[in-house]
C-alpha cells in the first residue's frame, strides 16, 4: 500500500460495503439525494414504505432524478417525466403515448439498501456482507437516540482513525470529559470483541455532564470499513450499573468530505429528552470536528506513513485491515 492517502473514491472494493446514507425518517414521499464515494444516488420510498435507491440519474438525458417527484409509489423524472417504479423499471414514456412497449434499457438498476437503527444504509455495489449489528436495538430495556446527520469537511480514513484513538482525550476534549483525566493510556491489546467489531478494553476516568468524575470500563471497536462503536459500563457516581452504547458512523461522501452520524443506546435517563441527552455527545464530537477539519488530505493507510506509538494500536490495526480489504482492487488489476 502507497505511503500517500488512499484514493477512496477509486475504490472497487469499498462500494461493495455499507455506508449510512440518511436518517430513515427523512425518506419519505419526496425524493432525497445523497452522495456515497463520489457518486450521486436518490431514496424514496413506494406506496408499502419500501425503501429504494437508484442512481441519481435518468437513462434518457442524465437529469437528476432527485429533483423530479414520487406519484403512486414511483419516481418520476423532472425532465420529460419518464416514471420508474420500485423495481427501477420504467413503466411509463409520455413522448410514445400509452400502452408502449419499453426497451429494458429504460429501466434503472436498484442498489442495495437496509434500514436499521432509524437508519438508511446502502451499498454502492454488490455486497459482500451486511451492515454490524448492535444487540442493545434489540433490547427492551435500552433507549435509542438517533442524533441526526452532519457534514465534516473531512476524509472518512481521518474520521475513524480520531475515533480509534483514547490518547486525545484530555486535549482536544478538555472542555467535556477530558479534563482531568491522566494522558497516560496504559497498554492494552487488540482483540476480537464479537462477531461484529475488532477491538480493545480499557477503563478511563472521565466527566459526565454534570462535572462528577466517574469510573468507566469501556471497549472501543471498528467494523470495516468506517465504524465504530464504543461500550460503556459505568462503575462508579449516580450512574454505577448502566450501561450504553454510541454507534459512529463516518461514510465518505467524496475524498475530502465525510457524512457523520451517530446512535446512542442507553439502559437509563428513558425519562429525560432525547435533546437534553445528546447535547452533551454533540459538544464532543464538536471538538473533534473542530480539530479535523485542520488536517488536510486523507490518511495514509502505509502505517510507516506516520508514527504511532503505543496508544495507537487500535488505530494501526483498523488501517492494516482496511488495507486489506483494498488490496482486493491491486488483485483485480493484475
């Protein structure tokens, strides 16, 4: 693997994984565009609430579909308002009058798209698996909080490596859980935590929103290509016994801008607004988003690149992985 950053957007093998697109409940009966390693795709959903995504272009004269309208379930191009149904097949030309028989080449291709934790995931290619599955969304006793989506200007390689990392904590998050806390990690070694997600265990004293230092056992994981999640069971303050889980997501839009969302499981506060709960995580991810979108170009994924040291071991076996999982666009090619 070439010591510069990888070029994402080239990627064959990353278009055969899974990226969060959009919040589910923002596809609805009006078209919506987003944008996954460069290329445009539209969402809607038919008259059952079926989910479909298509690229974001008509077979005709490449208008974006995404500014045309849903009508009976189908998507209707702005353009000479040829009408695709939720299969992608084109099921009406106004220019050729009722009744006419349509070549398939009228028709579209439908990606593969999943919703899952008031999610909408999608996957560019053919997928080779499915997205990770937290078993807290499956749990009766846990909340779920979706935090809504944002754009950082960002690569998504410099996204997951920040979120790999402990070390950063009382610096860049002196101002919610960093302060105080000792910048010394102790060493820890990587490890499978699941099926899902690869990973570390450590405990780290922190400050919840309240400023109370509490004792927290944690694990932080990726799945590849761009996930992570963090675990989090509380051993000490008002919160001893609960437990909750922050799922981040980082899909790269293109080379040098990434969409970012995040979830949240807790077993506790059901009673507080979901708001209140999540300004708190929104003020962290703030501060790293501030310190990110300083760092230009995406991450080289050589580890001889950069230095690490110690405390950055999680981040060094996300990058050998994934370079890997590239390594399957240099076997194609040869």
């Amino acid at each position: 693997m070439s010591s510069e950053a990888v070029k994402l957007c080239k990627s064959r093998a990353l278009r055969s994984e899974w990226y969060v697109v959009a919040d589910a409940a923002d596809v609805a009966d009006v078209p919506v565009t987003v944008k996954v390693l460069g290329v445009s795709f539209v969402l809607w959903r038919d008259l059952e609430g079926k989910l479909i995504a298509v690229f974001d272009r008509c077979p005709h004269r490449h208008a974006p579909l995404s500014g045309g309208v849903v009508r009976d379930g189908c998507l209707v191009c702005p353009y000479h308002f040829w009408k695709f149904d939720a299969e992608g097949t084109c099921v009406n030309v106004p220019s050729l009058g009722a009744g006419a028989r349509l070549p398939a080449s009228t028709s579209l291709a439908v990606m593969q798209v999943r919703e899952l934790y008031g999610l909408v995931w999608l996957c560019p290619g053919v997928p080779t698996g499915e997205p990770p599955r937290i078993v807290e969304d499956d749990d009766a006793s846990f909340r779920r909080i979706n935090a809504g989506k944002e754009v950082w200007k960002v690569a998504a390689t410099r996204m997951i490596d920040n979120f790999c990392d402990v070390a950063h904590f009382p610096f860049v998050h002196a101002g919610t859980i960093g302060d105080g806390v000792d910048p010394v990690v102790a060493p820890f070694n990587v490890v499978q935590l699941d099926a899902e997600f690869v990973g570390y265990e450590y405990t780290v004293d922190v400050l919840d929103e309240a400023g109370e230092t509490i004792r927290q056992r944690m694990s932080t994981g990726f799945h590849l290509p761009f996930t992570i999640r963090s675990n989090t069971h509380y051993e000490s303050g008002s919160r001893e016994g609960d437990d909750r889980v922050l799922l981040l997501c980082a899909t790269p839009i293109d080379e040098a801008n990434s969409l970012f969302t995040f979830v949240v499981w807790r077993n506790h506060d059901h009673d507080v607004p979901a708001e209140d709960l999540l300004a708190f995580d929104r003020a962290i991810g703030a501060e790293d988003k501030l310190m990110l979108e300083q760092i230009e170009g995406g991450l080289p994924l050589d580890n001889s690149a950069t230095v690490s040291v110690r405390s950055d071991r999680l981040s060094v076996e996300w990058r050998r992985r994934l370079a890997g999982l590239l390594d399957a666009d240099r076997v194609r090619d040869t």
